[in-house]
C-alpha cells in the first residue's frame, strides 16, 4: 500500500469515533464486573441498560469537541490527556444523566472504576488509532515559498511540531515560479508564505493546481479576508461576497446567553477553589487578593479585568508596563503555581457576567501595548469588534509566549469561523492545557539566535534555493 495515497478523511475520523464509543460502553460493563466482582445485581445494570444510548450520544459529542480524532499536531503524550479528560468529563456527564433520567440505582463507584479501567483501555485503542493514522498519511515533505525570514519562521515552526507529521526539505527564497516548477514532483505539500508578486503567485497557483499537488497559503490578511465568503448568483452572474471581521447579531446573543449560564455554573463550582485561593495569596504576600488592571474589550471599550494577584505588589512600580518573562523574578510562590493552572483566571467570570469579556474569544491587552500594536498592524483593531475572552483560539492552539502578530491571525480566524460548536470546543480544549507547561511561559528573553546562523543549521538537513 502507497502509504502517501490515502488521507485521514472525517469519514475515517467518524468511523473512529464510532468504534471508540463502542469500547467506552464496554469499558462501562468491565466496570460493572469489577465492581461486583462478576455478580451484578439487576437493579444496578437496568439502569445502565436504559441508560446507555445517551452515553453513547454523549461520548460522541465529547470527543468531538475534545477534538480527539484529531492528530495532525499531537504526541502520544497528548493523546493520554485528551482520553483522561475525556474519560473525566463523560463520568461527569453520566451522573448527571442518571440524575436527570431517574437512572439512580447505577452505582458512583462503577463510574469511579470506570474513569480508570476506561482511560486505560482507550488510552491503547487511541494509540492503535493513531498509528494508523501515521501509517496512511505518512510523512509530508514541504517545499517552503517566500522572502527569507517568513520562510526562516516557517521552517522554524514546522521544526518544533511535536509529530514530525510534516517535514520541511526544500525552500525557495527567489524565482519562485521557476524553482517551484522545479521541485514540486520531489514534495507533497507548497506553502507560500510572505510577500509574493501577484503575477508569480497567480501562476504559482495555476501550475500546483493542474498538477493536484496540495497548497498551503499562509494568513496574511488579503488570504484572511476570503475565509468563510458568502456566494450569490444575480441571474447569470454569481459573485463572492466577503465576510466581515463580526459575529452575526442572532449569534451574539445567543453567545452571551451560554455565556452568562456558564459562567454562574462555573463560578458556583470552582467558589471553593477560589476561597483556598484567596487564602493562600494572603499567607503567602502581602497586599490585596485581586489584581485589577485596564485593559480593552469590544468596541475598545477600557475595563478593568479581575485576576487573583500572582505578582508582588510594586511589581511595575518601577519598570512600567512590561510583558510576562519566562522566570520571571516579580511572581510570587502562589502566582507560579496560579498562573501555571489558570486559577488567576478564574475571577474573569465576574467580568463575563458583567458583560466586559466573554467565555471565548481574543484575550484583552492593555491600552499600553494596544496602541503599540496598532501602530505596528493597521488590521489589530479588527479584534475589538468582538468581547475579549477568557480563552481563545491563541490560547489553545498557540503558546503564551507567541508573538502578537501570530495570535492577531489566531484572533481573526476565529471571528471569521465563529459558531457556538467553536466555542463550545474551544472550552472544552483548554482544560488540555493546563498540563501543556510550554502553554503557561512567558516571553523568553533568552539570547537572539541570528537568522544567518539558523539558516546554517537548517541547511543541514533541507535544500534551500536562493
């Protein structure tokens, strides 16, 4: 079998899915005879019979939105935590099925053996899946198209996936057409990044796709604007209608409606977890609980945003508006800990209930850097045209110490694929990171290394066409 011939399709995911749900109402029965040590009473498995095609529903829902089947940039180790935070969340979702279905004789301790004969037994089918996965797909080779330092960027980040799914071996950094009529037959992929005559990438375009060959374009903004078009036809003449940089009005409100239920329900939950909280800022420094700072939200509206205190006191009183570092030296004992689990978020609920932020959308800056970003990138106000979030595209797929730029492209893209399924996976997908300590850094100062000399080692292992 060419393994280059086949793609992990969403036929193959759906089916995955299927089978994964399948194991899990297994795992479910194990349990069961675990727990009663093959003698289950009737009673107990009744309502587990009655019961089962709801799990079976919400184990699907849950693992879509967990994105589980959903390999492209995960590591094994990622795969354990999708199915352990799955596995958590389906338990959770069983009780208060049971709950609301009268279902009340099936037993909280088979759901405690559950969560871990479950994560265990699809921890190794997930892992059976994704071998599968890496087996059809293969290894993509990337030819590289574009000036000198996005090409540089590109081949830096394709470096530090996690997967190695997608290998960089050829970049071009001039001629383009011509070095791309080249080496198209030696890849699979072309990525096309920075700036490109319109003539040449027209062409570009035109040749890669007589010859089917895959392209990737980056998100530079004229490449953002024709995300999501509408279609129109006037009689003979159909037209493409570009999408504004908005969420539609009867979207909005049903978005603030979840938001404003959601956010009880989490507050009520986690009120015990911010109390111990509040105790152990207060032990552990002095000066207030809460941190209220200044930042932006819709409209470039000014708010001050709620956080518990992770800094000492007179962290900035002499150094003004500075980023987060890596190590930085001004967080205090308790904020390392906060800060690395988003606990010092968590007071944000009070500003989504307010109607400053969202549950989901672009994370609020600081009038002090907004206006330095503005005057960087024309486009960044596109980002106030919808509530700040406390979690967002970014941070769930980007990491915290990702240039502004990066996150403005990740900011975007989710206003223009906004839906509430988004958001609802978006939340869903940041409890991941809360074990991903790469998505808890700062802004590394560590020393620049030149492009010149990452250029040098890069050229170890690609061709690179000057």
């Amino acid at each position: 079998m060419n393994k280059h011939r086949y793609e992990w399709n969403n036929l193959l995911r759906f089916g995955a899915v299927i089978l994964s749900s399948i194991v899990a109402i297994g795992c479910i029965y194990l349990s069961f005879y675990i727990k009663f040590l093959g003698d289950i009473p009737a009673r107990n498995f009744s309502a587990f019979e009655d019961s089962y095609i709801w799990i079976f529903i919400g184990y699907i829902i849950i693992n879509f939105l967990f994105g589980t089947y959903v390999f492209y940039n995960k590591s094994v180790l990622d795969i354990f935590y999708f199915t352990m935070l799955s596995q958590l969340v389906l338990n959770v979702y069983i009780m208060a099925l049971t709950f609301a279905g009268s279902w009340l004789t099936f037993p909280r301790s088979v759901l405690l053996v559950n969560l871990f004969v479950g994560t265990f037994v699809l921890f190794i089918f997930n892992v059976l899946v994704y071998l599968l996965y890496q087996q059809l797909r293969g290894q993509k080779k990337i030819l590289v198209v574009g000036e000198s330092d996005r090409a540089l960027e590109a081949v830096r980040n394709f470096s530090l996936m996690k997967n190695k799914r997608h290998k960089v071996t050829h970049v071009v950094l001039s001629d383009y057409l011509k070095h791309v009529e080249e080496l198209a037959d030696y890849v699979d992929i072309v990525y096309l990044t920075g700036y490109i005559p319109e003539e040449q990438r027209l062409d570009i375009y035109e040749y890669l796709m007589r010859r089917n060959k895959k392209l990737f374009i980056s998100t530079q903004f004229e490449n953002l604007m024709m995300v999501n078009p509408n279609i129109m036809n006037f009689e003979d003449e159909s037209i493409i209608e570009v999408s504004s940089f908005e969420i539609p009005s009867e979207d909005n409100m049903l978005k603030r409606i979840i938001d404003i239920l959601v956010s009880l329900v989490l507050t009520i939950l986690t009120l015990p977890i911010m109390l111990g909280t509040a105790i152990a800022i207060k032990i552990d420094s002095p000066g207030p609980i809460f941190y209220k700072q200044e930042r932006i939200t819709k409209g470039e509206k000014h708010f001050n945003i709620l956080k518990f205190r992770s800094m000492s006191v007179t962290a900035e009183s002499d150094s003004g508006p500075v980023l987060a570092a890596k190590n930085d030296t001004r967080v205090t004992k308790v904020g390392k800990f906060i800060r690395s689990t988003r606990i010092d978020e968590l007071p944000q609920l009070l500003n989504v209930l307010k109607g400053d932020m969202s549950l989901v959308g672009p994370r609020p800056e600081r009038p002090f850097f907004v206006e330095q970003f503005k005057e960087q990138n024309p486009y960044y106000t596109l980002r106030h045209h919808v509530r700040a979030g406390i979690t967002g595209y970014a941070q769930v797929y980007g990491k915290y110490s990702t240039d502004f730029n990066s996150k403005l492209n990740f900011d975007l893209l989710y206003i223009k694929n906004f839906s509430i399924a988004f958001d609802f996976k978006l939340l869903f997908q940041t409890v991941k990171i809360l074990f991903d300590k790469v998505s808890s850094r700062g802004v590394d100062d560590e020393e620049e290394v030149s492009a010149q000399d990452e250029w040098s080692d890069f050229a170890k292992t690609i061709i690179i066409v000057k």
